[in-house]
C-alpha cells in the first residue's frame, strides 16, 4: 500500500515542497550561471526595490481593481444563473441550458479570447455588420479604460455557468418545508426567495467570499498575456503577468520571486483573517 | 405526472409536472420575460461557435459577400485542407494529441494510485500525506521557483515539463479518494483473505467499480492538458514543440500572418483563421456530451460538496 502511495508522494515532494525552497532566491542576486547556490545572498534588498518600482505599483493596482470589478459582476451573475437554473421546471430544456453555460468552462483562455475577437473584435461580426450598415464601430477588445470591465464580462462568459453548479448544489439543499411553510404563511414570490433562498446560501455565498477574499492577489496568468498586447500593459499586467515578463523574460528573478513571495504571504493572511471574520459571524469556515 | 386539464389552460401547462403545489403559476408575462432571458443567455453562449465553424466552412464567394455568415451558401473545406498540409499547425495537432493522451494515461494512473493509499482507514499516515497534499491546494510555490524547479531537473524545452508539474491534481484526487471511501471495506477485505495484494484488489475489484468516476477524471485532465498553454510558453524554446493552443495564439489571437505551405490564392485568411480556432476547440467539443451529462445530473456535486 505504501508502495502504491509513493508515487504520489513524490511528485507532491518534487514539484510542489522541494520548490517552495527555492523562494531563497528573493534574498539573493540570483544569477543563472552561478546557480541557487553560488549566487550572493543581498538581504532585503530586493524587497527594498519592490517598494519604488513603478511597473509593480501599475501591476498592483490592475489585478485589485480588475478582482474587484470581476468580483462585483461575476458573483451577483453566478447567482442569478443559478437561481435561473433552479426556477426552471421542465426538465429537458433546464438540462440543454446547463450544458450550454457549462462549455466555456472547458475551454482554454486562447480559445475564449479568440472567440471573442471573432465576435465582439475590432474585425469581428458585430462590427463588420455595423460598418455595412454605416454605423460606426466601437472597439471593446482594444480599449485600456475598459478593460477592465471586458475581463469581467469576458470571465462571467467563461466561468459565471460552471460557479453556479456550487451555489445551485446549495440551493437544492435548501429544506423545502421551509417555502411550503412561507406560502402557507401567505408569503409570495419574491417574498420566498428574500426570505427563504436567500437566507438558505448564506453559508455558501460567505465562504465563496472567504476564498475569494484569499485569492485577491491573483488573477490567473492566460487572460492577461494574451491581451496585453492589444491594450498595453498600463491596463492589462497584473501581478501575475509582471512576475513573468520581470523574472523569466527580463531576468531580474530575486524581484521577481520576492514578489511571489510577498504574494502568497499575503494571501495567506487574507485567507485566514476571512476565515475568522467569518467564524465571528456565526459561519462555517473554510477551515 | 399531468395536471387536469381546465378551461383556460395555457396549451403547454402540460409541461409544468413538476410544480410543486405551494408554488403559485406566475403571469404569462413573466413567464415569456423569463424564456425570452433564457434564450437570450442560451443565444450569447451558443452563437460564437456557429458563426467561427460557418466561416471556417466558407468559400472566397461567400467572405466576400460579407454580412452575417450563418450558413454558408458555398460550403468548403478549403480552409482544413490548407491548413492541415502540414506544417505548423499539423504538427502542433500532433504534439497535443500526443500529449493529451500520454499525459492522461499518467495523470489517471498517479492519482487513483494515491488516492486509494489514502482512502483506507488501515493505512497509517495517510492523515498526514491528505494534509499535505490539501497544503498545496491553498499555497503554491509561486511561478519563478516552479520554472527554477523545471531548470534544475533539466526539464526546460521538454514535453515532460508540461505534463509532470501537472501529474495530480489536489482537486481531482479528492473527488477520486472520495468515491474510494464509499467503497466498502467488506469487499476489500474478502479478497485480501483471498490473497489478492493490494494492487490486485486495486485492478480487479476497485476499478471495475469505479469506471463513472476515472473517465470524469480523464475528461477533466485530457481537456487541461489539450488546453496548455501558460507552461509552453514558460517552458518551450522550440516552436517545432508547440502545442495547438499556442499556435491558436500566434497566428490568431495575435494575428501573426501564417506564411507555411501553398496557401491557394482564393483561401480567404479568414476562413483560415476559423478553421485554426476550430481545430483548437473540436475536441473539446466532441468530449463535452460525456462530460456534461455528469454535471447537469447532478452525479458531481455530491463529489464536491465533500
């Protein structure tokens, strides 16, 4: 048996502990010649630069505001669409809808983005026909001010349909007794649903806020690379874009890796501070 | 379950066998308000893959024509024959396969291994390597000591740096040793009084009933690792090794112009284009039915919660 379990083991030990080490290199002048060894240890000094770099500060700022504005549009969506899903009653066509909001999920950034262009792009359909028509056409995909908010809409085409799965689990785990008892008691639609649904995904609502919460310093890498080049890289780096083209592509890897690091002690903190904010209000945790 | 038909009845109320008795029938209004949002949703989701896969199958009389493309009137492969000569994205079709299905073959096999190790009570420190392993869901390593790690193994510019980092997944391994701990301990035992080893019982009696829950696990890994795209850019030097998602990206989300092969003169770019994007999704596609039907049923869900 403990044969069997080895393998995994390893892989855990190798790729996911053994480089947890290598977090060293933040407080050293990191040279690829020299190696993790040889390279001279620089203290803080690293850290110290991260505090006047100006690249950062932009990175910084856009993966907050970008969270945030995600954040504000995709969980009142997820929510919605599962409350959409839960209220439909025929089951065939309830099953086709889910399948369709369920897809995006499964496909790469590359493809979501590419789809994107194709339609909402500066020489995509919608704008081919609005030019055929002599209106104007408007540049959503191109545009730095509103990236932003195309990251958002972008991400809740992509993932608003799979996140609903959680909260319609939740949802269907509500007792029913509980609406027959509120109409019983003369209580209408959106009565039911201010006091009985609602109410019911609490529990579930804060702990998606909980690990959303800990999560506020990454926003995945894809979404950003690939349309970095379209606004430019004042609206679209991001913390998670700026370690890469820092460290791996412009080889400055103990600023880099001290950003990694600050990153993840941060989230850290965040996630257990949500946690026992949590706890405070008389939630579940995550832990 | 029907409801008795009455006077006024609206012609589908027949559908509606599934009311509960408390809940009262909205107005017509509402009701069309909410198929008309349905479909609305339905449409934004649906409606990019019909119009990319239409001009994808478009001739050169049909893009000029312009407009809106839905069903093209001179339907073609042109575009999939140019595209597939050979070439650059012939090749990076052959490098996802291959690795989508190498890579899910070791994924599959490394996960339900540990998995089962860990979902018998018998095994000691099995506690320890679960906390461990939920550790690495909440804390990574962080992107340059990953890409050291790769260095340092020798792994750069290899296919193995795609596939190893990536064996287990934390997610998938507990929804697997979830299913394992249902299984009970009663057949186990028997065939061990049988004789059979651990491995045996693993192959022959857990296995065989597990098959639902190992094919969701090698849908989800087949399609992440289809969809590879970060770690080649991280880790590839050679465009001879790209997969497909990093040709998509070049030449057509970035719109690099392809110069490979004999391009027929009235090959519209744009079909091109659609076709690259359309090779890059198909598989995705053709896999998804057997994917969803776990999720829209709900099968899934009981995994997660736990």
């Amino acid at each position: 048996m403990y044969l069997l379990m080895l393998p995994g083991v390893v892989y855990f030990v190798v790729f996911h502990y053994i480089p947890m080490l290598g977090n060293v290199i933040a407080f050293k002048d990191y040279s690829p010649f020299l190696g993790i060894q040889a390279s001279p240890w620089v203290g803080l000094e690293n850290f110290r630069n991260l505090l006047t770099d100006p690249d950062l500060g932009i990175a910084l700022r856009n993966t907050l505001v970008i969270n945030l504005v995600i954040t504000l549009f995709a969980f009142p969506a997820s929510i919605s669409l599962a409350l959409l899903i839960n209220s439909m009653l025929h089951e065939p066509v309830k099953r086709v809808f889910q399948s369709v909001l369920y897809l995006p999920h499964f496909l790469s950034w590359v493809i979501v983005i590419a789809l994107w262009q194709q339609t909402v792009g500066g020489n995509g359909v919608v704008n081919q026909l609005l030019r055929e028509q002599g209106w104007g056409a408007f540049n959503i995909m191109g545009n730095p001010s509103f990236f932003k908010f195309l990251a958002a809409f972008q991400y809740i085409w992509k993932e608003a349909g799979w996140e609903s799965i959680v909260i319609l689990a939740a949802l269907s785990s509500i007792d029913v007794t509980l609406y027959e008892a509120a109409a019983l008691d003369g209580a209408n639609a959106r009565q039911r649903l201010l006091a009985v649904t609602l109410p019911g995904i609490r529990g579930i609502v804060f702990l998606l806020l909980i690990l959303w919460i800990g999560t506020a310093l990454s926003t995945g890498f894809e979404q950003f690379y690939l349309q970095r080049n379209a606004v430019g890289p004042r609206a679209a780096e991001v913390l998670d874009t700026f370690t890469f083209f820092r460290g791996v592509r412009g080889g400055d890897w103990g600023l880099a890796t001290a950003v990694g690091l600050i990153k993840g002690i941060i989230g850290a903190v965040l996630i257990f501070g949500a946690n026992k904010l949590a706890k405070r209000f008389g939630e579940e945790g995550v832990f | 379950m029907r409801l008795a038909t009455r006077a006024g009845q609206r012609p589908w109320s027949h559908h509606n066998d599934a009311r509960p008795p408390w809940m009262e029938r909205p107005s017509r209004s509402f009701l069309t308000a909410k198929a008309l949002l349905i479909t609305i949703i339905a449409l934004l989701m649906v409606f990019p893959f019909v119009y990319v896969i239409s001009v994808s199958l478009s001739s050169y009389q049909d893009v000029v024509g312009r407009g809106l493309i839905l069903f093209p009137a001179h339907p073609t492969l042109d575009a999939y024959r140019t595209v597939l000569q050979g070439g650059v994205v012939t090749r990076a079709v052959g490098v996802s396969v291959g690795l989508t299905a190498v890579g899910t073959v070791i994924n599959v096999v490394m996960t339900t291994t540990l998995a089962y190790a860990l979902s018998r009570r018998s095994v000691i420190g099995s506690k320890v390597v679960l906390m461990m392993v939920l550790f690495t869901f909440l804390f990574q390593p962080g992107l340059i000591p990953r890409f050291l790690m790769i260095k340092e193994l020798g792994l750069l510019n290899s296919y193995a740096s795609l596939i190893l980092p990536g064996m287990i997944s934390a997610f998938n391994l507990v929804v697997v040793r979830n299913f394992f701990m249902n299984i009970p301990q009663d057949i186990i035992d028997s065939a061990h009084m049988d004789g059979a080893n651990d491995l045996r019982v693993l192959w022959d009696i857990v296995l065989p009933l597990s098959k639902a829950i190992l094919a969701v696990i090698a849908l989800f890994y087949g399609v992440a690792i289809w969809n590879i795209f970060f770690d080649a850019v991280l880790y590839l030097n050679d465009t001879d090794k790209w997969p497909i998602q990093m040709v998509l990206n070049q030449y057509v989300v970035q719109g690099n112009p392809m110069t490979q092969g004999q391009v027929k003169v009235t090959t519209p770019p744009e079909t091109i284009r659609m076709a690259v994007l359309v090779i890059a999704t198909v598989p995705i596609l053709l896999v998804y039915p057997f994917l969803q039907r776990f999720f829209t049923r709900g099968v899934l869900t009981g995994a997660i919660k736990g």
